[in-house]
C-alpha cells in the first residue's frame, strides 16, 4: 500500500483530518459559521438572556439557539418575557363620541359597562366643556344587573375649567367579571356634555367591560359620598370617555 494510501485510511479512523496535495495529514478545524454542537449553547444562553430582559421587544431568547435546538436559558427568557408582557402597562379604551351636545348646570352623567374580566380600571376621563373652574365629583358604582340598585364603590372630587378630558385620577379598582359599573362625573357649574348617536355603541369595548347603557341625575347638588344616580337604563346616549385599564 502507497503512502498517500497509508494516510488516507488513517484519516478515515481518525474522522476529523484532511490531506493537502503534497498528502501531509492535517486535522480539520470548523469553520466559525459553521454550528458548533449544543455544547456551544451555553455561550449562547447568556447573550440570549440579556436581549430576553429588554421590557416590551422581543428577545431572542425565544428563537432557537445555534445549535438548531433551543437552550435551556433560552427558552426560560422567552417565556419569562411572553408571561410578562403587558403587566403593569396601561391600555386607553375610548368611548362615546361628540356627534350631539347640551349645555346645563348641576347635572350627572355616567355610561354603564358589564365587566368581562378582572382587568384593573385605573382612571378615566370625560369629555366636558366647562364655563368656568368647576368642581366635578367623579363616581363608580357597582350592580349585579343593569337596572340597579347601584353601590359607591369609589368616588372623588376634582377642581377643573376649559374644554377637554377632564381625569378623574387614580382608581385602581379591580374589576369583577359580571358585574355591571357606571363610570359618571357629576359638575356644579354649567357645562357642556357629549354623547354618540343614541344606541350607536352599545357593546363597544371598554377595557373593564362592554358599554350597556347610561346613568343620569338632572339634580347634582355637589359632590358627596352619599350621591347616587336618579335614573339608569340600557342603550340610549353614550357619553364620551376614555377608560384606562391595565389588562
């Protein structure tokens, strides 16, 4: 048997040398593009890990490793960001609309919404136009049906003026699937309130809950823990509000 024989069939034993052309045995090395076996994963893991902890992007430590199999870190990162995603973030539901407008004094106005999860209802906003600095009191009521009778579960009282979304600020109420709750404001100077087209919206989503109707008083006498609305029904107008929400 020849020489360059000799070394072939050693090369083949050995699995892993070539022979260059003056047939001198060398031993092959992979090239750096090429993958490197799931050993290599633990480098990976790390660097993987890191780009997982970015808030809000997507990391990728939800896509498969190098090695063509997906690493243990990697995979933790991934779901530990899918799980995270969206805790703590604030979501704007808006509702109602402006297609009509009345202008009165002392009056209450609320749109009702049937809860559909535990969703965290943070604050929301009325669309009002005031003649002056007013005080507006901020309520939400609970019912277990639509009709009422309805319950002060939170309520507080702001000083405002102009035209625009006036807050009602933190709430931080989580919200019971099932259950209904009017969001109102109620001002004691004049001011301006707007409404979608009657029926128009009903069963839009409001982030706590799908819109079922609207609550009135047309004798706000100022605000107090004891206000209840005088009236409330299915349908009809719908207020313009923002709800916020965390999901």
């Amino acid at each position: 048997m020849g020489r360059v024989a000799t070394l072939l069939v050693a090369c083949v034993l050995a699995q892993g040398c070539i022979l260059d052309r003056a047939g001198t045995q060398r031993r092959a090395v992979p090239d750096e593009g090429m993958d490197a076996g799931p050993d290599a994963t633990a480098g990976d893991a790390g660097s993987q890990s890191d780009a997982g902890s970015d808030a809000g992007s997507e990391s990728d430590a939800g896509s498969e490793s190098d090695a063509g199999s997906e690493s243990d870190a990697g995979s933790d990162a991934g779901s530990d960001a899918g799980s995270d995603a969206g805790v703590g973030r604030e979501v704007d539901f808006p509702v109602g609309g402006r297609d009509r407008n009345w202008t009165t004094s002392r009056y209450f106005r609320g749109d009702i919404y049937e809860a559909y999860s535990s969703a965290t209802l943070r604050r929301f906003s009325a669309y009002l136009g005031l003649s002056g600095t007013c005080t507006l009191g901020f309520y939400v009521f609970s019912s277990s049906a639509l009709g009422g009778p309805y319950t002060r579960v939170w309520s507080d009282s702001v000083t405002s003026s102009g035209t625009g979304f006036h807050s009602s600020g933190p709430i931080n109420i989580v919200a019971t699937p099932g259950t209904f709750y009017t969001l109102g404001v109620g001002w004691d100077c004049s001011a301006t309130y707007y409404s979608a087209t009657y029926d128009s919206q009903v069963g839009r989503d409001s982030g706590i809950g799908y819109l079922r109707g609207n609550a009135w008083s047309n004798s706000y006498t100022g605000y107090s823990v004891g206000f209840t609305p005088g009236g409330s029904g299915a349908g009809g107008a719908h207020y313009e509000q923002v709800v916020t929400v965390t999901p």
